[in-house]
C-alpha cells in the first residue's frame, strides 16, 4: 500500500530535535508536534541535562527554535517540549491498545543526523506491556520519532532498537582502559570500546521498539488535544 497520501498528512507534524550547549550540537533525535503546535512529543533521553532543547527551524535551514521541557517521564521514556509559538502541524494521536501485531504501520524522523525526514514502513511484530515491537530500520536520531498507523495517526514513540553483545565483547566493553599495554601510543581496549558503542549506534538487526501512546496518559492534564 503506497504511503504517499499518510505521509503528506504527518509530514508537517515531525521535527527534529536538537540538544545544544551553546552553538555545539550535543546530540539529535525527532519529535512529533502535537496539542496546539507548541509542543513536541519525543523520548525523555533526548532531553540531556545541561543542555537547550531545541528542534532545527523548519522554515529556516540551518537555524534553530528552543523551547523548554514541560514534562519529564523516565519511566516511559516520554518528554513534551514546549515553544513560543506553533512550530507545525499538530499530528493526530489514537490509542495504541487496539493494535494487533501484523498491523501497518511507518515510521517519520531524522536517522544518522540527517537533515531531512526519511519514512520507513513497518509492521507490529510483537506486542508487549511496555513496547510495540515494529520491523523497521531504527538508528541513532529516529529516537523521539513517532510511529504511525497507515491512515496517519500516531501510535507509539520510537524510543530503541534491538541490539545485544557476545560475553566476549561485553567483557571488553567494561574492561578499564589501559588494561592492555598500548601499541604505539594506542590503548587497544580504549579503541576497540569506541568501536563497539559505534556498533551498538549505528548497526541495525531490523527490529526497533516504541513506546506505545497508551502510555502518555499522564500528559492529559498539560494537554487540551491528547489521546482519543
């Protein structure tokens, strides 16, 4: 089923979000406008401490809008920014608990920094108490994106992806620098844990995980537009 018609929907309601220290980009994910256009869903660990939260101005490549963060889940891995003013088109958000696995389902953000939105289509692979489980390419940015049904309605946010480590490579990876002589300057372990936390970043076994919209109830009372 071509997605061409759900896309253009959503496209206007997916941001990218931005975490700044100054004019240094700290780190990046994506978000879902939503309520009045002021305030953007995305995950808790896009928010980092120290740091503005922003999203990369739509209308002006290369600037940024900053906002503030209203609400904080950890739990759920759930954080709603709000803005000065609208920043998008808000998108429309149901109630995940009428999924079924098999469901369509696409996938909007901003993966490996990139600048403009990529859609992934997908389908729920497995329904947990926390997570719906979807087939599609998750990588490092896609965090915060949200997760729609085929007739363009939000269900979930995509907050992770699959990825697991050998005993061995888990026992390197927590290994102390410099328990290995180095080689021409070099600490082997030092590089071989950069090489694994770029692995677990960008590496991709094809299954990703979102938290499901039942899970935002508690926004009920920030919001005058939440679930249906």
């Amino acid at each position: 089923m071509p997605l061409t018609q759900s896309y253009s929907r959503v496209k206007d309601g997916v941001v990218q979000v931005l975490a700044l220290n100054g004019s240094t980009l700290v780190s990046f994910g994506s978000g879902s406008v939503i309520d009045d256009g002021c305030k953007v869903l995305t995950c808790e660990h896009c928010v980092i401490a120290g740091t503005q939260a922003a999203i990369a101005d739509p209308r002006n490549p290369g600037r940024a809008l900053f906002g503030n963060a209203i609400f904080v889940d950890k739990a759920n891995d759930i954080a709603v920014l709000e803005f000065p003013n609208p920043v998008g088109t808000a998108v429309e958000l149901v109630n995940s608990s009428k999924c079924q696995i098999g469901n369509g389902a696409f996938v909007v953000g901003f993966p490996m920094g990139v600048n403009e939105q990529t859609l992934f289509s997908a389908h729920i692979a497995s329904i947990t108490g926390s997570h719906l489980r979807i087939d599609a390419s998750v990588n490092h940015g896609n965090s915060g994106g949200p997760l729609f049904d085929l007739d363009g309605r939000q269900i979930g946010i995509v907050n992770a992806k699959h990825g697991s480590l050998s005993q061995f490579l888990t026992q390197v990876k927590d290994a102390k620098p410099g328990a290995m002589m180095s080689i021409g300057g070099i600490d082997p372990v030092k590089t071989i844990q950069v090489l694994i936390q770029e692995m677990q970043k960008n590496l991709n076994l094809g299954i990703g995980y979102a938290v499901p919209t039942e899970k935002i109830k508690p926004l009920h009372a920030i919001l005058t537009k939440c679930v249906k």
